[in-house]
C-alpha cells in the first residue's frame, strides 16, 4: 500500500521434505513419478542437513530417488513502522 508506513514481514511456520521417485514406465514411454511428504521438519534445519536425512530415506526405498524439495510455509504479517 503506497504510502503507508505498514510492511509486510514472513516468518516461516512450517517445512516438510518431499521426495520424488521413478516407479516405472507407462505404456507410452514416460516416467511415472510418485512422491512422499515428510512433515515435521524443523524451519531452522539447514539443507545439508535435510539432503542428508533424504538421502538415507531414498536408500530405504524401494525406486530411486529423482527428485528432493523442501517446502517452506511462511505466515505474512503487517508491522506497523512508527
């Protein structure tokens, strides 16, 4: 908003690990892509840390791992700039 003395701030809430992984091939010759979530994550946990703990679970797994995401969920506030 022009003008107004507010700004707008995140603070991240939550962050949760999504592994994808190749099951097979369908009839027409594409990859079938499935993925897992992971909540619980904790939103100060640094990547390293995080590709670490995916890569242990994708040796578990039974297809191998294609693809690792980190989703962030930030909660927007307005701070009001006196």
């Amino acid at each position: 908003m022009k003008g107004d003395d507010n700004m707008a701030t995140s603070t991240k809430v939550q962050t949760s690990l999504v592994l994808k992984f190749k099951t097979g091939v369908n009839k027409a010759g594409k990859d079938i892509i499935k993925e897992q979530s992971f909540s619980g994550v904790k939103v100060n946990a640094v990547d390293d840390d995080i590709y670490a703990v995916a890569d242990s679970i994708g040796n578990l797994l039974q297809y191998p791992v294609v693809q690792i995401l980190k989703s962030d969920e930030s909660a927007i506030t307005q701070t009001v700039q006196k």
